[in-house]
C-alpha cells in the first residue's frame, strides 16, 4: 500500500483500513452512515464507487456491479471519480480487466 495521509472525505479512511485488510465493508458503511448532513451524498458515492473496486478485486463481480450502479445513480454528473467508475465497470463487463483471475486482496 501507497502511504497516504489523512484524507478528510467520509468514508475514505476506512475505505483505506479496508483494502489494506484492516477493516470490513460494514466498518465502511457506518462510517458513511455517520456523515454530516451538509456532505450531501458524496459520502455516500465514494462508499459506492470503492466498495465496487473492492468486491470487484475480492472476484465478487455481481456485488460490484451493484455498489458501481450506485455510485453512478449518486453522481450524474461526468466529473472525474464518476468516470473512474464507470469506465471500470464497462470494462469489467467486457471482461477485460488484467487481474481477473488474480488472487484475492487479504
């Protein structure tokens, strides 16, 4: 794992503690759920947008597609993390992303 430092945006730092094995999908989600209200529902689509990244990786194609879905419905407009979602769900249809098949994150 890149070292990162504190990152401000909920749910990001416990998105980070999940994908280096430290965390669950639960922790993720009540991190989201405890949200400031003025956030809006950016919290919410990061939660969505790494949550698929992560089942995605995990080999849990279903689940992923879902959480990408949602973080698109979260986001309509095209700015930059939307695209990162969507192109990597287009491509996951398509079946072309290099580590299909690779082993599973801790």
């Amino acid at each position: 794992m890149l070292p990162i430092g504190l990152d401000r945006r909920v749910p990001m730092m416990e998105v980070l503690e999940l994908f280096s094995g430290k965390s669950t999908i639960e922790k993720v989600k009540d991190q989201t759920a405890k949200a400031p209200p003025n956030q809006g529902d950016k919290p919410k689509f990061y939660e969505a947008l790494y949550l698929g990244l992560y089942e995605d990786l995990q080999g849990h194609g279903e689940a992923a597609m879902g959480h990408f879905s949602h973080s698109l419905e979260l986001e309509p407009a095209s700015v930059y993390m939307r695209e990162v979602g969507r192109v990597h769900r287009d491509l996951a249809k398509a079946g072309k992303l290099p580590w299909k098949g690779a082993a599973a994150l801790p």
